[in-house]
C-alpha cells in the first residue's frame, strides 16, 4: 500500500523559510515523477513544483508563481521528497501535498499546513 506523509509545514512570518518533507512507502519515489502541490480553499490543486524520475534525468519544474523562491529536492536513500520555501509570500499559504506528477487520485495523503503571515 503505498503512502506519502507529509510534514514540516507551519506558522511563518513573510519573508521567512520552511523546508517541508514526503516520505514515501510501498514504493520507490525515485523510480516516479514526483511533485509538490498546494491548495487553497476554493481553489483547485495546483503543482508548484515537480522533479522527473532518476532514469528520466530528475529534470526540474517550478510554476512561475514560485520560481527562484522554492526548491525541489529528493534523498533516494530516505525516499523522500523536499521543498525548499524561501522567500515566503502571503499567497503561499495553502495545504502542501505531495504526490506523483501527473497526481495518483489514491495517493494523497493529509498534507500540511503552511500559513505566512504578513
């Protein structure tokens, strides 16, 4: 069964950093197109950040809104999956998921809080 917890979300001043984490089990996030997605309410799901397969190279892609601010990153050993937020804005306060890209409907988990305040 597989399953992607996510953590390391919070309460943060703009400007300020968060490093969010998805550990994956019962498969291996490496062999898979990966991604970082947030929510608001109201609004659809959208993927800010995505990194391809190992065998595909782990290419690299950030929506615009978050470009030069967050960073993907994966540790294969830990099979886990890392966002680097930098830079915080207001708007980036949303629910943080991860998942597969394009996403698995079976996938998501409970995904975490991330809230900037101005």
């Amino acid at each position: 069964q597989v399953q992607l917890v996510e953590s390391g979300g919070g309460l943060v001043q703009a400007g300020g950093s968060l490093r969010l984490s998805c550990v994956a089990s019962g498969v291996i996030s490496s062999v898979l197109d990966m991604g970082w997605y947030r929510q608001v309410p109201g609004k659809q799901r959208e993927l800010v950040a995505a990194v391809a397969a190992v065998r595909r190279g782990s290419n690299i892609n950030y929506a615009d809104s978050v470009k030069g601010r967050f960073t993907i990153s994966r540790d294969n050993i830990k099979n886990t999956v890392f966002l680097q937020m930098n830079s915080l804005k207001v708007e980036d306060t949303a629910v943080y998921y991860c998942n597969t890209n394009p996403p698995n409907v079976g996938f998501w988990g409970q995904g975490t809080q991330v809230t900037v305040t101005s």
